[in-house]
C-alpha cells in the first residue's frame, strides 16, 4: 500500500520503508511512488556530512539541526549506520545520539543501514532524500557511515558536501591522498574548543592541502572553518556559508549541472543494480554457482576465471536441463 500523507511521520516512515525492501513488489510501489512525488522535488537544500568514526558527526548533526529548526526551517536526517559482515545487522542508534533534533517536532531522522553498498551512504538514500523534499523539509542532512577514504558515493547525492575533520589527528598532510577531499565542498575542524592552537594548524594543513588539489574546473578550493558541536562556536557562520555557496551554484548553474550528473549516476546504480538481480536469478547460474565458489575456495581455480565463465553463462543461448557444462573447473 503506497502511503498518501507524506506530511506526518508515520506516512513519511512508510514510504521509505517501502523504499528500502527488496520485495519486488515493494520496489514497483516504491517506484511508481517516486514518479508522482518527483514534482514535489528539488527545493530543498541537500547536505552531505561525512568524517571518520570519532570526529562528532552525530553531535554536529544534533546541534547544527537544533540551530536550523530554531530559524524556522524542518530539517530531515538520513543517518546511514555501518552494517557488520559478520552478523549482517546495525545499531541504528542515531536517533539516541541526537537527543535534541529527535525530540524536536520541526524534524526527522531516519536511520538505515548501510548494507553491502560502499561509498558511505544506502542503497535507497536518494529515494529517502526524495520523499523527505516531497514531504515538505527545507533540508535534508544524509550522516554517512563514516569509513574514511571510500565515501564518496554521498557526493553524488547532495548539493553541498561537508568533511568533519579532527584537531592533532596527525592527517593534514595525509588529507591530500584522501579521496573525500578531492570532492568536499566545505571542510570544518570540529572541537576547536578543545584545542585552539591545534585547531590552527589543522585549518592552515588543510588550507594548504586543499590548495594544491584545487577543482579542475577553475572553482575556489573548498573553505575550512574551525566549529565545536559541543558548543555551537562557528555554526550559525557554518550555515551562512552553505547558503552562499549553494546559492552561488545556482546563479552560475553548477547546481543545475551536478544534480543532472548525479540523476545519471542514478540511472547508471540502478542499471548495474539490476543487472546484479537478472545474473543472481538467471537459473544457468545458480545451477552451477556452488559448485563454481567451491573450486575458487579450494584454489582449483582463479577467480577471474571463474567470473568470465559465470557471466558467459547469460551470452549463451539456454542450454537443454541435461546439456554438460563447459566450466573450465
């Protein structure tokens, strides 16, 4: 059943869940859903918090949110929890670690896991950012799962994409070889309370690192700011700088472009999404698939064999049931 209200928590709760199943049935509500909304869509601003495990995201999200509801705006946040390969479960604690914005009615927090999809960020998130707009919230905030280096995936989500970096974290001069800063749009060094001084040479490390790996496309390196979640110190300026940023792409038409490129790099995800489901549910794989991961295990053999094998399977025309296989294994 496609929820009509999306204005209350309850509907809106719905229909992401409906979003985030693997039921195929689901998945053909959901999309139909996203079709009639997509009008709807578009006004908010999209940010993107990203940062490694310990910086204070949660803390951030909690208290920058508490600022933005206290100017009026309804703020929506898709915190993406890490999903563990061993048991396949998520905490899905964010609401606990948000104490202020879970309780405040001008917003939302959803938290989903992460599942088996890398780039910091959720399978279905865009679908979540998407009727979180349609439902009416000035921002949508996605925490991503904060692994480091691979999350840029979320980039290709939100308008504007915001690293929380550490104080004596002894990575300035490491950030130029990390990934998330070849595509952040505003880089904060948060607890600067902390440690002023160590937040200093944070700001000009970074400063310098950012320099050096400018956009190539001619834009200014992203800004650093020095914040505290804790306190709220540089926050409100936090927010003024979004804005002007944001609406700076717009008049240049940068924003227009990049949310064109990421509708792309959507097409591309569910594509490649569901070519993933066809070879997983083509019965000449599964037919021989246990017994192909057996001999990769065993080391009988090599795993590139093996693949090209497995995806020559859906070239070839079907094969009578007692037909003999031509695994090279």
């Amino acid at each position: 059943m496609i929820p009509e209200d999306l204005t209350s928590r309850a509907g809106l709760s719905r229909a992401i869940t409906l979003a985030e199943s693997s039921r195929r049935d689901h998945q053909l509500a959901a999309r139909r859903l996203i079709s009639q909304i997509m009008p709807l869509t578009g006004k908010a601003c999209r940010l993107g918090v990203t940062g490694v495990p310990g910086v204070g995201k949660s803390t951030f999200i909690d208290t920058f949110g508490s600022l933005l509801t206290s100017r009026g705006m309804r703020v929506a946040v898709l915190a993406i929890d890490p999903t563990s390969r061993r048991s396949g479960g998520s905490i899905l604690g964010d609401k606990t670690r948000m104490a202020n914005l879970s309780m405040d009615p001008r917003a939302f927090i959803r938290p989903s896991p992460a599942g088996d999809t890398l780039g910091g960020a959720a399978a279905r998130t865009r679908e979540a950012m998407l009727l979180c707009e349609a439902a009416g919230f000035d921002v949508v905030i996605v925490e991503t799962v904060g692994v480091g280096q691979s999350e840029t995936m979320v980039s290709d989500m939100v308008d504007i994409l915001l690293a929380l970096m550490l104080p004596n974290a002894g990575d300035e001069l490491q950030g130029i070889k990390k990934g998330i800063l070849e595509v952040v749009d505003i880089l904060a060094v948060n607890k600067c309370d902390l440690d002023r001084k160590a937040a200093e040479r944070a700001r000009s490390g970074y400063e310098t690192a950012l320099h050096l790996m400018a956009p190539a496309d001619g834009a200014a390196p992203a800004p650093v700011r020095l914040i505290s979640a804790q306190t709220g110190e540089g926050l409100d300026e936090l927010w003024d700088l979004t804005v002007r940023m944001r609406a700076a792409a717009d008049t240049s038409g940068r924003l227009q472009r990049r949310r064109a490129l990421q509708q792309v790099r959507w097409l591309e995800a569910l594509v490649a999404e569901g070519l993933q489901r066809r070879f997983e549910a083509d019965p000449r794989v599964t037919a021989c698939l246990k017994d192909v991961r057996k001999d990769v295990e065993e080391g009988r053999t090599p795993a590139s064999a093996a693949a090209d094998y497995l995806l020559s399977l859906t070239d070839e025309p079907a094969r009578a049931p007692d037909e003999p296989s031509s695994f090279p294994g």
